[in-house]
C-alpha cells in the first residue's frame, strides 16, 4: 500500500470528540519517548505531520491522521514516565482507556517497544491490559538503528518469548527505524490488508456473526 495524502485532522481530549467512526483506525502507543511521532512520520512519508519531541509526554491528546482519504492513524499518549502531575496522568489514563475500550471502528493497536532494550515490565503489563479488554493490538519495535541489527533482533526475540508465557496466540510484530525507514513497507502492507478486511466486514455485516454461531 502507498501513502498519498496524509493530514492532521484533530486532537480530542476524549472519545467522544473524535471524528465519526466511519472509517478503519489505527492507534499508536508506547512508553513515552518510544519514537511514535517519528514513526508516523516515517510511514505516512511526512517529516512535520506528528511533533516529534526529545521531552516525554509530548503528545497529551488522542490526534487522528487522515489517510489517503480512506482511514485513520491515531497517536496517543504514552504510557509510563512523564513528568506530568498525577492528576494529569490519571486524566490521560483514563482518556486512553475510554478510547481504546469504546471506540467501535478501531482495527488494531500497534504497541510499540524500544528495540534497544530487554522486555519491561512496564510493557509486558500494558498488553496485559489490552487483552483483559478485548482490544486486538500488534508490536511494533523501534529505534533499531540506535543499536546493532543483532542486539535489536535478540532483544525482539526475547520479548515475543516473553508473552509466549501469557499468550496462546502471538500477533504480528514488526522491528523498525524511523531513520532508515525499516519496517515501513511491512507495516503498510499489512494495514492495506486490514483495511480490505475491514471493508468486507462492513459490506456484509452478518457474516461475522455467522462465524462466529458456526
């Protein structure tokens, strides 16, 4: 799939102010300063559409990207550190909890983890939560080119085996860098086939419910 329009269309403090559910959605999250401005900006092609900054907590509200006219990127707050007041962070806490419980045309969730490091608990119990609320979600590891391609790849594996020991099933995951522009081309390609998914869905509404009776 390529990128042929890409603009910002709003920021919401809640789930309610965001734009009709009409088309698929796809949300971004990590720990704070994992790189997901940069990310979005790699795959939509766009250096300036999502504010990259180098100070955690920089992205506050639930922005939504339109997309080819045809779906919507979503970046959200992080989670974890920032230097924030606990009243605010429970205010984004709850904000993204609303949003990712409620929001009725959300594909997926890519969840994404620093490549340079070992699994984190912090993480680890963030799909956690993910699961404990039915949302489907997929990893998307960073930063790759900010450590060797091997040490990148072995702390991958050692996450993926980590929810091995929670997990029957294992979702797609993804190792990129927003630098050299790794992992775009997967990535895309699989929205593109969530997206036919998705239309399907909505053109036959009943066959889902039908699978899942059979």
């Amino acid at each position: 799939m390529d990128i042929h329009t890409a603009t910002y269309l709003i920021s919401s403090p809640k789930v309610e102010n965001c734009p009709k559910p009409d088309m698929p959605e796809y949300a971004f999250i990590g720990r704070s300063n994992v790189g997901k401005s940069s990310l979005i900006n790699m795959l939509t092609g766009q250096n300036k559409l999502a504010k990259t900054s180098n100070t955690p907590g920089k992205t506050q509200l639930i922005n939504h990207f339109l997309i080819n006219k045809s779906f919507y990127i979503v970046d959200l707050p992080g989670y974890g550190f920032a230097k924030v007041s606990q009243n605010t962070r429970a205010t984004w806490e709850k904000m993204i909890s609303n949003y990712l419980q409620q929001r009725p045309n959300l594909v997926t969730v890519f969840v994404l983890i620093d490549s340079r490091h070992e699994p984190q608990k912090i993480d680890i119990e963030f799909l956690r939560k993910l699961g404990e609320w039915g949302v489907p979600f997929n990893v998307i590891f960073t930063k790759a080119d900010k450590s060797t391609q091997r040490d990148a790849a072995r702390n991958a594996k050692l996450f993926i085996e980590a929810m091995k020991r929670e997990w029957e099933f294992i979702p797609r995951s993804f190792i990129t860098s927003a630098v050299k522009y790794l992992g775009r081309k997967d990535i895309l390609a699989f929205i593109g086939e969530l997206n036919v998914d998705f239309v399907k869905k909505l053109a036959n509404p009943d066959s889902e419910e039908l699978e899942q009776s059979a």
